[in-house]
C-alpha cells in the first residue's frame, strides 16, 4: 500500500519537508480555523438580511389580510338586502305588486 505523499511523487511529507514542521502545521490549522470563521460570519449575515425580508412580506401578508376582510365586509354590506332596497329608492324604482311568469315548456312564444 502507498502513502498519499509516494502516490503524487514525493519522497516526503510536504510537513516533514519544511525546516519547522509544527510551526507550519499550527499556520495551516490558523489558516483554515479563520477560512472557516469568515464563511460563519457569511453565512449568519446572510440568514439575518433574509429573515429581515421575510419579515417585512410577512407584515405586507397581514396588511392584506387585513384589507381583504375590510372589502368583504363593505361588500357585505353594499349587497344587502336593506342596501339593495335603499338603492332602488334613489334610483326612483317601486315595488312589484303582482308578478306574472312564463312557463317556458307551455310552446307559447312572443313575436319580435
């Protein structure tokens, strides 16, 4: 079985082939300990910008939520019967006393 460094040519671990082996593998372990910080950091200024967003169309959904229940009430109320009735009054239109239907099945038709 070869070792990683045998399989890509090396003679050497490249540690082992620096003159200060454990000073340069503290460096590497620095260096990706802050790689990995940075991307943190990243990653939870992401996650907050966008719970801000989420946050702000979730009050424009309330809002509309809102207003939707206030036209379903004005419509409500604009299509009663009482506001149906006060409407046909200013329009200057009476109550029908007696109406009279035609039975469509009884063959009788109107001339144009």
């Amino acid at each position: 079985m070869t070792r990683p460094h045998e399989r890509l040519g090396m003679k050497k671990p490249l540690v082992r082939r620096l003159p200060n082996r454990y000073a340069m593998a503290s460096a590497i372990t620095f260096g990706a300990v802050l790689i990995m910080a940075i991307g943190f950091i990243v990653q939870v200024n992401q996650s907050a910008a966008r719970g801000f967003i989420l946050r702000d169309v979730e009050q424009k959904i309330e809002n509309l939520r809102t207003e939707v229940l206030i036209l379903e009430d004005k419509a409500a109320r604009l299509s009663s019967v009482a506001s149906l009735g006060q409407r046909a009054d200013e329009l200057g239109l009476v109550p029908v006393s007696y109406v009279k239907y035609v039975h469509a099945a009884s063959k009788s038709y109107a001339l144009k």
